[in-house]
C-alpha cells in the first residue's frame, strides 16, 4: 500500500489564539523551578529527598520520521527524575513570573513531554482565590489529566483543558510526565518537560497521524449506559444510507472508513446518529480540505463559520452548558438541550467530485472533532461516541475510460468506445472486449474512484482501488458486467490483450498440502510451510506472548518451529492454520473488527481454537496474486466472510488493509518440509527414550517444543 508522509499540524496552520503565558525554558521566563507531590506523606514533602531536576541542553533534538521534522528544536530544557518513591502525582514544579486566572471559559494548558514509557500526564494548578485573602498561593486549585496515553521515545504536546468559576489565580503549575501508580517502580526514570503555553487553543501542536480523537483508537467503553450504536445518512429523495458500529469489541472511537454514504454537490442531506442514551449532542463534520483534520469554526454567535469542516450539530452554547443554538440558528434551553437531532444540511455546490472523510460524534456541548476534553465533561466520561465514514461525492454518470492496445474495450450498450464516456453512477455496467486481429485477452483490469493517476491512499483515504477479471468470467460473446460498487467515480478499464493463440486457461490453483487432526490431535504425515509476506519477504513467525507478530526477519531457518506453517481445510470451507512450535490446540485468529487506520491495528495471532475470544474468526480463505510473480505461491489472504480484510505489513507487524491489495498484502507460502506425525507426549515418557532437537544433539532436559523421537517429531507440551 503507498502512504504518504505523516506531517505534524503546526500552529502556524491554525488561527491564532490569545496566549496567557509561555514557558520556554530558553532563559529565565519563570521564577524557580523545584519537585512537588501532592501526597502529604510524601519524602519530597517532609524533606527525606529533594529531587533531582534542572534546565539542562536539549540533547532531543532529533528529525521524526512520520514528522519530517523536529518536534523540539529548542536549545534548553527542563529535566525530571521520576523517582519510584514519590506518589502518582509526583511531578516538577514551575513557579510563574505572572499568575494567570481559572475563569468559566476554558483554557489550555500545553506541555511538551517526553518520557521513556507510555503513560498518561497530569498538570496541576497551585493558586489562591482572590478573595479569601488568607488562603495560600500554595493551595491546588485543579488537576487536569491526559484521557488517552502518551507514547514513548517521541515529544508529544500534550494538552490538557482547565476552568474554574473565577477570582482564581494560578501562581505555579505541576507538571506530572507519569501519573500512573509507582508501586511496581523498580527504578527512577529521565523525564523531560519543554514548552508550556496556556491559550484558547484545544489543538495539539504536534500530530502524528491524521483525524484525530481525544481517546485512544482501542478505547472501550467505561460506562454501559450510553454508547454509539450507528450512523446514517439521508438524501433528498429520502434514500436512507447507514452504518451499524460492530457491537464486540465496544469502542468509543469506530472507524468505517472502508464503506461510503453518497451524495451530489447541492444535495440538501440529513445526518444522524443511533444512540443509547439521553442528554448529549451529536455533531457532523466533513473534511472538505481533504488534508487529514476537521476544522470546527464557529462564529461568535455560535453559527458556522465559513470553510468549517462542521456541518451541522443538535446543540452548542460554548462556554454555556444552559443556553445554545443548533446548527439552523434556533435557540434551545431547558429541556430542549436534550437533543440529537441534527438540522439538514447543503453539500457545497462547488464541491468537487471525490471522496471525503466523514465524522459523526456524540459528545456533550463541544464542537471539538476529537472529542471533549473538559474534565467534568469528556467524551469518555459522558459514555458519547465517534464514527469515520467516507463521504463519495458525485455526479449522475461515471467517466469511463479504457487504456488498451492492441484491441478495444466497449460498451456493451450502444458499442462505443470507453473514451470520456459516461455511464450511470452506482449502476451494474456491461462492456465487451474487441480485440485487434491477431490478437485475444486474458482478462481486465478495473480501476475506480478519483485521481487515478495520484497516490491510492491520501491522508489515510483510499482514493481508488482496482480489481482484476479473467477471461473465463466472460461470456460467449466477450462480455462482462462490472457490478455498481466499481461503478463509483473515474473508471478506468484496462484490457489484457495479448498475442492470439498464446491465452492458456489457468488450472484451479491447488492450495496447500493439508494436515488431519483426529480428536484435536496431528495424525499421518504433516506437511510444514513457510509464510513470509510482501517484496522483502518478512518471515511470519508465532507471536509467543507478544500482542502481535513482528515482522522483522527475511531470512528462513527451518530449524526454527517458530517459522513452520500447516493447514487444514480446503478451498470451499476454509482453512486453519497453525504452528508447530504451538501444535494443534492453537490456530491464527484474529479480530473481524478493524481498528486503528484501515485496519493498522487489527493483528492476526495465535489463539485456542476451541476458547477464540469473542469477535474473532480463526477460518482463512485465499486469492491468487501476481503483485510479486506469476506464481499460485503468492495468494492474499482474508478472514472468513470478509473478504476486504486483508493482512497486510503495517509497520513491521502482520495486521489488515482493508482498503485493497496490493505487493504488501502478498503471502508467499511454499512447501517446507513433512514431518511423520506430532504427537503429545509428557516429558518423563520423552526423557524415558532417545530424545533428540531439531539439529539431531541428544537432550536431557525437555521443555515445550519438538523434538525427534523414535525417528517421529513429536511436541512436547
């Protein structure tokens, strides 16, 4: 699959936002700086330990990758021992040169942080009411607390929302780079802190993926009560398109990316939300920039704002929770804040033919795509919800064009040629193949979706896909339909024509030599594969405890049971695969729900066969592919009943892209060796023979593993 860049949002990029103070850390712009901790208990309290800190060079100056710059490129900053012995809220303190005050509208506070694990930040806010004249400067006056994890090894701005009823002035601010318990700390560990700013901005200053949400992309529900169940979308005709959110794994944040809703420039749509619960707001958004983030701009009288992202939402009173509008303008109170229901709609006239992300959130009084941060009132905490969809906007025809030689591909209809012509959009489309003489075809090739000449995937969109017909599909009269769903936007179709009298049907691929397991056991001769996946042929290996299999090695070693690969099944109803280092209690299963970026962060891994956990399919079917060579060794391979969830190497870890194939999703699955049975046997009845290791060295001591007995190889479990 082809990705572009990832690239960090800079401020520069937004509007700008009234800043009540900035810590750079580049000279003195603070009065002091020392440890605190909220517990009272606390050796840093009672004086045992003073803490080690300090403003030293910043030796963190790296290029990110995914960034292409430097997120830090700051010559000083702070530094922090985490130290096992402080509490949870143990952190470096920051004395202000101005204070700044806790007011009804919510202000940011922003801070660079990074740290050698992941884990969540908290920043607390030391100050005084201005009235209670007795009241010390040294009193906490908030805590506010990252709602998702910070990453490891990398700078991130974390930000963290703050308010107060007024006449509050904050005078110092504690910033904990690790809020979680200590109890399990063995040692301290290097914190740094960079950059602190306190505005009216909620935007992060650094992104490191596109469309972001304020949760995790794993992030279950903490609340049974309210949860999002469905999307949907209705046009002017009164057609009703919708989106049902899997209901096991129950996440906040879904992504649906791989399905579309439709819709025409100045078509007048209605979107909603299916929802268990009351008392919350929904809102809609549509990335019409096409640049990877919502922009949600509002007027001071809470109305749209020109070249918003926001196209429509239930309720909105900004920093009132009592009084609002919704999207049309009507003012709402009381009861009638109680709302989902979001007003229609315009799609821009203007709006070019294309695919688009679109957001549906239920959150409650926030305009924020990401989803509320405000401490009383999160996303998470309010048990609201967020679902991506892509939004095709089109016109009533398809442009179909061919990009043939040596023959000609036509519409079945009228017999005309496939150049600049329009075919009705969504609708089964019949062409037939006119090759030139001397010449016959294999087969076509269909692509379809917008900028076709462009990157298939922009800003984790897919813009186009392409699927291939044989001939054998064809009919006797070198016809074909291509069913509506390629139907969608620009088509191309590519005809395969090759020399006559050189087209060789191809035989039915047989699949892999398959295994036999009689009462959960291997039986007879077991034929073992490799699996390595992709051009650089990345070697697929069992993934032992890890969460997913890392894809790392391109070298085999067939001594490594780890790498050996069996079937059972055949081409009408499946396969499962296992592996010799983990026998036959265990198959690859993996999620049916794709997570993360079309599918980056759903892992295939070895699971019980008779225990799969709840969501998970452990049957596997296959699709030649000729992405690497012409070779039925090369297949793509999908879950059971979906056939768009692909694996695929994301990021070095075997996951899915269910936006296509392509090179990366290719398997090369060749025949490896047979061993004469694995059977299960106890360690003492091995230790009792002659037991050898896979490179023929006797051994004493067995563990788990196979090994060759009796001229057998047999699992020990």
């Amino acid at each position: 699959m082809k990705l572009k860049n990832i690239f960090a949002l800079a401020c520069a990029a937004l509007p700008m936002f009234a800043t009540a103070q900035t810590i750079t850390f580049e000279e003195k712009d603070y009065k002091s700086v020392g440890v605190y901790d909220t517990w009272e208990e606390s050796p840093f309290r009672t004086g045992e330990l003073k803490g080690n800190y300090a403003v030293i060079d910043n030796h963190l100056k790296y290029v990110d990758e995914q960034l292409a710059i430097s997120p830090n490129p700051s010559d000083k900053i702070l530094a922090i021992q985490r130290s096992r012995f402080g509490s949870n809220t143990f952190g470096v303190r920051i004395d202000l040169n101005e204070t700044f005050e806790l007011t009804p509208q919510t202000k940011y506070i922003h801070v660079k942080v990074y740290r050698p694990y992941s884990g969540r930040v908290m920043v607390v806010g030391l100050g005084k009411r201005t009235e209670r004249l007795e009241q010390s400067p040294e009193t906490e006056q908030f805590w506010a607390m990252s709602t998702m994890n910070v990453g490891a090894d990398k700078w991130q701005d974390v930000v963290l929302p703050v308010k107060g009823n007024g006449g509050i002035e904050i005078y110092s601010i504690v910033v904990v780079p690790d809020c979680e318990s200590p109890h399990d700390y063995t040692e301290d560990a290097m914190c740094y802190v960079d950059d602190i700013k306190v505005n009216d901005n909620p935007v992060s200053e650094l992104i490191y993926g596109y469309y972001q949400t304020s949760m995790g992309p794993d992030q279950l529900y903490t609340r049974n009560d309210r949860h999002l169940d469905g999307i949907k979308l209705t046009g002017a005709d009164g057609s009703v398109q919708s989106v049902t959110a899997p209901t096991s794994p129950k996440t906040v944040y879904v992504s649906s990316v791989n399905s579309q809703f439709h819709a025409r420039p100045g078509e007048t749509v209605t979107a909603a939300v299916a929802f268990n619960g009351n008392w919350m707001h929904a809102y809609a958004y549509i990335d019409f920039g096409n640049d990877g983030k919502f922009n949600a701009l509002v007027n001071d009288d809470l109305s749209i704002a020109q070249g918003s992202d926001l196209v429509s939402f239930s309720f909105y009173g900004g920093s009132s929770n009592d009084t609002g509008v919704n999207s049309a303008g009507k003012t709402l109170t009381g009861g009638g804040r109680n709302t989902l229901v979001m007003p229609a709609f315009k799609i821009p006239e203007n709006t070019p033919y294309g695919v688009y992300r679109m957001r549906y959130k239920v959150d409650w009084n926030s305009v924020d795509p990401a989803g509320s941060l405000d401490q009383s009132n999160s996303i998470l905490g309010n048990g609201g919800g967020i679902m991506d969809i892509m939004l095709n906007v089109h016109g009533d025809y398809c442009n179909v064009n061919d990009a043939n030689r040596n023959g000609e591909v036509l519409s079945a209809v009228d017999g005309e040629r496939l150049v600049k012509y329009n075919a009705p959009f969504g609708k089964d489309f019949k062409i037939r193949m006119n090759p030139e003489n001397g010449f016959e075809y294999s087969g076509i090739i269909v692509k379809c979706g917008y900028n076709l000449q462009g990157d298939s995937i922009v800003h984790d969109n897919v813009q186009w896909k392409k699927v291939f017909f044989e001939r054998q599909e064809f009919d006797e009269n070198d016809e074909i339909v291509i069913p509506a769903e390629y139907m969608c936007g620009d088509v191309e179709i590519e005809g395969l024509f090759i020399e006559k009298g050189t087209y060789v049907e191809p035989e039915k691929p047989k699949r892999y030599e398959t295994a036999k397991i009689v009462n959960g056991e291997f039986v007879g001769a077991i034929p073992w594969h490799t699996i390595q996946i992709g051009r650089q042929g990345y070697v697929l290996k069992n993934n032992g405890d890890a969460e997913y299999i890392a894809l790392n090695d391109t070298e085999l070693d067939l001594s490594d049971t780890s790498q050996l690969w069996c079937f059972t099944g055949n081409e009408e109803d499946g396969y499962y695969i296992y592996n010799m280092q983990t026998g036959s209690a265990k198959v690859l299963a993996a999620p049916v729900a794709m997570k993360g970026t079309t599918g980056d962060s759903s892992f295939p891994v070895m699971k019980e066969k008779e225990n799969l956990p709840d969501g998970y399919v452990a049957v596997w079917r296959f699709m030649d592919s000729s992405d690497i060579a012409k070779d039925v060794a090369y297949a793509y391979m999908y879950e059971d009943g979906y056939i768009s969830n692909k694996v695929n190497n994301r990021n070095n870890k075997l996951a899915f892209w269910n936006g296509g194939q392509d090179a990366g999703s290719t398997l090369q699955i060749r025949y490896a060796t047979t061993t004469t049975g694995v059977k299960n046997v106890t360690v003492d009845e091995a230790v009792s023979t002659g037991v050898y290791d896979l490179q023929g060295r006797k051994v004493n001591v067995v563990t788990s593993g196979v090994y060759i007995i009796d001229g057998q190889a047999v699992y020990v479990r």
